[in-house]
C-alpha cells in the first residue's frame, strides 16, 4: 500500500497500440505447437512512462507507413498520432528508450526531434557491425533508421548505457539480451509495484508460459535467461511483466482508444487469460 505521503514514482504508463500483423501462432515459435494453424497476431506499442514534473519518456520509436508497406503489416494509426491519443506531444519529449534497433521499435526517430535516444552499447556496436553482414541476422533491422541513430550521435542526441542502469528515481534500465546483442527492458515502481516493460525479451505471455522462444534470436540460451531476469525483476507475476507486441495487453488491462493502462492490475490474472 502506498500512502499519499510516498506516491509512487511512476503514476501512469501506456502501451499506445499503432500497428498489428495477423498470423497463425506457428510463427511465433521455434516449435511446433499444438494449435499452430489458429490464428496468432501480433500487435506493435510504443509505450510512455509519466511521473510528476518530467514530460513522458517514451520507451520505443515504432515504426512508420514505410516499413509497414515494405513488411507487411497493417497500421492502426502513426504513431504521433497514438501519442496525440495519448495525450503527449511528441515534439515535446526529452528522453527515448530505445529497448533494441530491430526496425519495429527504432524506426520512427525522426517523430522525436528533441529527444535525446538511450541505448545499450552492445545494441549499437551490434546493429552498427560485422555481424548485419549475415541476411538473416539483418532482416529485422531497417538500415536507414540505424543510419538516423548515427547521425543523431554525432549531433549530441545519442545517450549510451552498460548493463543495469537507474535512469531517474522509479525507473531503471536492465540489460536482458538473447534476442538482440543488447535488448534492455525497462522496471517502472508503480502504486502496485514493480511494472517490467519487456520488450521482445518475450514477445507474448506464451513465449514465458509455454518455455518456448519466438523466433527471433541471437543467443537462444541468453533469451532464455533474460526471460528468467525478467520474471525475477517482476516478483515472479506475469501480471508485472508487459510483453512487446501480446494483443492481451490490451484486452486485460484497463484499456480505451487502443491505449492500455499497464500500471493499474490486469481485470483478472493474466495466467487465468492464457
Ligand atoms: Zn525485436
Ligand atoms: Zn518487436
């Protein structure tokens, strides 16, 4: 119980849903899985941290009308939009977290002009080298945005981290990679405790429950042990942990206009909804 006298850090966070693609749950997984044929979708957030005198800090750009054509996937809204939906004002932020480069969560920069972008340093030297010369490697990654990071480098706007870091009182940045080089989630101490934004360090509740990672990696053992950092950063609940792109997200947290209010409870326990 927090009393008015300690508020909690965090008061409010949104998961702004902006884009989703439809799939069977096959693709979603390394193994087969018993009901591989029924449908499966995903769905693409950005999310937004607010506390008390600090503009919001965004945590991932999304992606925009280009990239969308270019794969696939269908887009609910842009995601300026999302965040005027949201009631913040993208020209207005100061602070992107930016959780991993692949193109569906760094490939809006430009939407934050004024923003300042946290990375991992593995993230960067990974998405920035040797090893995007492998195809397979590459294809969730889009050069041009990690091209923009560069250039925002170079003009100040480029803010690196090393691990487990606090970002601001409430707020702290863990390293979890697996599936990328340097995927880093982000714990927000809400009124009712500790909210784990994820990532793709689990892009559905299922990929936790059923043991099985989707399929998208570079270090299968070390997805599989982020995946563990994650539920102990949680308080071992599910219900403290958001997944990146689990269209439960919407449906069990109070939820309006495509927007989740992931810092209050779920309507019931998550593991009752799997
Ligand atoms: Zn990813
Ligand atoms: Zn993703």
């Amino acid at each position: 119980m927090v009393s008015l006298a300690n508020p909690a850090p965090v008061t409010k966070i949104q998961a702004i849903r902006y884009a989703r693609h439809e799939r069977t749950a096959e693709a979603n997984f390394t193994m087969p899985v018993d009901d591989h044929d029924l449908p499966m979708p995903l769905d693409y957030y950005v999310w937004a941290v607010h506390r008390e005198g600090h503009q919001p800090l965004i945590v991932d750009t999304g992606f925009g009308e280009h990239a969308a054509a270019a794969r696939g996937r269908t887009m609910i809204r842009d995601v300026a939009q999302g965040l005027r939906d949201a009631g913040i004002d993208h020209l207005l932020v100061e602070d992107v977290i930016l959780t991993h480069l692949h193109y569906d969560h760094a490939g809006s920069l430009n939407v934050f002009p004024n923003a300042k972008f946290h990375v991992q340093d593995d993230e960067m030297a990974f998405a920035t080298g040797r090893q995007v010369c492998d195809h397979g490697v590459r294809a969730p990654f889009d050069g041009e945005p990690v091209a923009q990071l560069v250039r925002k480098l170079y003009a100040d706007h480029v803010i690196f981290h090393d691990g487990d870091e606090d970002f601001a009182p409430g707020i702290r940045l863990c390293k979890a990679p697996g599936h990328t080089a340097g995927l880093m989630v982000v714990v927000c101490e809400t009124a009712r405790g500790p909210v784990v934004l994820c990532s793709d360090a689990a892009h559905l509740y299922a990929n936790i429950t059923r043991s099985i990672p989707f399929p998208i990696f570079v270090d299968e053992a070390a997805y599989a042990a982020a995946q563990v950092k994650v539920m102990e950063l949680a308080g071992g609940s599910l219900d403290h942990v958001i997944p990146g792109h689990d269209p439960l997200v919407l449906s069990c947290f109070p939820s309006e206009n495509d927007i989740a209010r992931v810092d209050l409870p779920p309507h019931r326990p998550i593991a009752e909804e799997i």
